[in-house]
C-alpha cells in the first residue's frame, strides 16, 4: 500500500476508533465567558485584539489553555478566535470535558488555534491528542497537525516530514487506540495467587 494513501488510511481508523461511541463534548462551554490570566496584555482597540504573554492560562468553562502567549480577537455577536502560542520543549495545551461522561479531551502543540463559533481546535507542531477515562489515558494520536471538531467530536492527522521530533522520529501519524469495554462483558479472572504456586523441582513423587 503506498505510504500517502496508508498514512490517509491509519488518519480515518484512528478518527473513527477514537470517537466510537461518542458523546458531544461540554455544550455549554462555548456560552462561557473567557477568564484569561498572564504577566502581560496588550489591548489593540482599532482590530479589537487583545495579546497576553506570559504564563498565559485560559479557562472557558471546562476549557483550560495554557500556553507562553495567547492572542484573542471578539466579533460583535461574541464569538471568540484565540492563537495559542507555546515552543517546542514546552508546547501550548488544551484540556476540555466530554459532557456526560468522566472523560477528558487533551490536546498540544506548539500553536493552538480556538474558534468559539466552529468549536473547532487545531494543534500545529509535535501536535498529540488524547482522551482520558477518569485519570487513565485511553487513546493518543500524533501527527504534524490535528484538526479537533469538539462539536461533533471528529479529528483529523496529518504527518510529514515538519512533523518530526524526538518522540516521533519518523513525523508519520501515530495513534494508540484502546477497545471500549463492552456493556456486561465478564470481568477477567483473577490471577491465581502467587503463594500457591512451587516450582516443579521442589516437589518430590511419593515413594511407592
């Protein structure tokens, strides 16, 4: 199989897989108010854009980012456009909830472009998504590029040469998927305890 159409191939499991089973994430972030904190703003009213620097960290509802830098730009009806910035040994990142369910979207890259209206995220440079169940991460993909679509829960890889670095040498898509445990499913049997088990050699046949 040629190397493009695999890379577009493993691109499309890895979306489906990923999203199996899917709940929207949290509706109701995107009518949150912005909080942003940092070091610095510097508030441009001619293209209503305001630019903190600085150990920047955003929350919108159950949206967190944090970053070096982060510039946001307010139309009349409210919606939001942010480019968050970070660099490579210390890249942006992005977290929000799945609604209904103790899960977490995660995300980094070393620039993080958020638009409140599409609901849609793109992680550019050693870009990683992940989802978390509770506290224990469940699937991962990387790539040069992943575009994230928080309203209908469906992403996109892209992986070229840019995309390399030291946790992905080759810049190919990677992605670790786990299988959703099914619903009633028995649970797996204990191991045997250790303490009852000898080593062969040590139990001696009984003398006839």
């Amino acid at each position: 199989m040629p190397t493009q159409t695999l890379t577009r191939f493993v691109s499309v499991l890895a979306a489906s897989l990923f999203c199996m089973g899917a709940a929207l994430a949290e509706a109701a972030d995107k009518d949150k108010p912005m909080n942003i904190e940092a070091d610095a703003l510097r508030y441009d009213d001619a293209k209503q854009t305001s630019v903190f620097t600085g150990n920047v960290v955003l929350t919108k509802g159950t949206i967190i980012m944090r970053g070096k830098q982060i510039e946001v730009k307010q139309d009349a009806q409210g919606n939001q456009v942010g480019v968050l910035t970070g660099t490579a040994a210390t890249p942006g990142f992005f977290r929000q909830k799945r609604e209904g369910l103790d899960e977490w979207i995660e995300g980094e890259g070393v620039r993080i472009d958020y638009d409140s209206k599409s609901e849609i995220i793109r992680f550019t440079g050693s870009a990683v998504l992940r989802r978390y169940r509770g506290e224990q991460i469940n699937d991962e993909a990387r790539g040069n590029q992943i575009v994230y679509n928080s309203a209908t829960e469906v992403f996109t890889v892209k992986g070229n040469e840019p995309g390399r670095d030291a946790a992905n040498p080759s810049g190919r898509v990677r992605a670790m998927l786990t299988p959703t445990p099914t619903e009633g499913a028995a649970p797996a049997a204990a191991p045997a305890d250790p303490a009852t088990l000898r080593p062969s050699g040590q139990i001696k046949e009984k003398s006839q």
